[in-house]
C-alpha cells in the first residue's frame, strides 16, 4: 500500500489514529515549509522533540522523509550543520495528484513531433511559457497591488494559493535582497525531465517584479525548496531577462 494511501485508511496492525494523525502532520509541515530540523517541527507542531524523533523515524523507514545536511547559503558558521528532514519522492507523491506520466508523456510528443534536438527543446520551451504566461495572470493583479517592497510576499501569496506553499524572506549573506521560496512543486517529476518550466517561470517571476531574479536550487534537481533570490535594486526585467533564465532550474556553481 503506498503511503498516500495510508493517509486514509490504515492496514492491518498499525498505530492508533492519533498516531497516525500526528505523523501525517509532520509530514505535512516539512511539505509546507521545507526541510525542517527536529527543533523547527516540535515548535511548530507543538510536540516534544523526542515525539518528533519518534514520527520521523518511522517515517524514514517508510521513505517518507529522508535527513540530510541543512544546506547554507552565504558564510558558514563554526561547528557541526544542522540535521534537516526533507520529502522524498515518494512522500511528495502522497500529497500530489499530478498525471506526471501524462505530462511527461505529452512534452516528449511535443518535442519529437518538433522534430526533435534544438527544436524539439525550442518546442517545449515554448509551451513552458505559454503555460506560465496563463498562470501569471492569476497573480499579476496581487503583485501589481501591493506596495514595491511587499510584491515578493504578494508573489508568494498568491503562489501558496496555486498550491506552491510558497515563503518570502530576507535573504541571508551579504547581499540585500530576498528568497522567493517554494517549498512544494506540484510539477516537480517533470520539470526533472524538462528544464524548460523551470526556466519559463524564472523569467515570469522576472517580469511580474520587474526585475533580474536568480534561481539557487530547485526541488526538480534534488533540492529542498526552489529558493529563487530577488535583489533589490538591481534593474528591470526587461534588460535581464534572458540572465535570469540562464540558471532557471539549474544549481549554480
């Protein structure tokens, strides 16, 4: 049984519904915000962090979750990083309905019917932004709506709203600027496949704050959260649009 499955129905033998209850909500609250220290979810959730051990190591045994070293943007600190808990695939699969199959399926049909190579990823390319495009109208208005130094956050609201359980915050080092993070990708299998989408909302998020954006990490290429740094100041979306598409779904070296 997978454990989407086990999300409402219980096999034979397993724990009280409470239980069960309290790991999805784990589970749910890594989606929700990415990967989390024991400290972070026991705060969050309002359980000992001995309970929380407890949720995750069942958890990891189910492939659910897996732990691995709290990435750090900027400078390091002194001693030994963190131990962060982050979805796997399987546990993105248990909140996610995406026909993934499908999907792939048709961007593969789309390439090949291009012709394939150059054209083919042109083709896709090209359906990536079509895609985005229609989608940023849904959240032109909010950003356009706010004030200047609030359309990141209008970004991320309206991004959560769309099911990208989206964040907005300062960015850390020493550059001045902000982290668009995206803590849940419902086409994430895919754009592993076809970097295209990840670039072609790249470039939307450049236009819709009117500025040159960077991507730092995605989740289609292993990562956490699709972490996408806003800085301030740094000239309009017209002039770099092109730039900010260059490491769109990418990890920069």
């Amino acid at each position: 049984m997978k454990y989407s499955e086990r999300l409402t129905e219980a096999p034979q033998g397993e724990l009280a519904t409470g239980e069960r209850s309290t790991r999805n909500r784990v589970a749910r609250s890594i989606l929700d915000h990415g990967p989390s220290t024991v400290a972070d979810l026991a705060a969050r959730l309002g359980l000992t962090q001995a309970a929380v051990r407890r949720h995750l190591d069942t958890l990891v045994t189910d492939g659910v979750v897996e732990a691995r070293e709290q990435r750090v943007y900027g400078a390091r600190t002194r001693g030994r990083p963190a131990k962060v808990f982050a979805l796997t695939d399987c546990g993105r699969d248990a909140f996610d309905q995406s026909y993934d199959s499908l999907a792939a399926d048709a961007l593969r049909w789309i390439a090949q019917s291009a012709g394939g190579g150059e054209q083919g990823e042109a083709a896709v390319a090209a359906f990536a932004r079509a895609r985005m495009e229609a989608q940023a109208e849904a959240y032109r208005a909010s950003v356009e709506a706010a004030a200047p130094g609030d359309r990141t956050e209008a970004l991320a609201r309206a991004l959560t709203a769309d099911g990208y359980a989206a964040t907005a915050k300062s960015a850390p080092g020493p550059h001045s600027g902000e982290q668009l993070c995206q803590h849940h990708c419902p086409v994430a299998h895919v754009a592993g496949q076809f970097p295209q989408l990840c670039e072609a909302e790249t470039e939307v998020f450049s236009r819709l704050l009117g500025t040159h954006v960077q991507r730092l990490a995605t989740i289609a290429h292993g990562d956490g959260v699709c972490t996408t740094f806003i800085p301030r100041g740094a000239g309009t979306a017209q002039s770099n649009s092109s730039a900010s598409a260059s490491t769109a779904g990418r990890n920069p070296a």
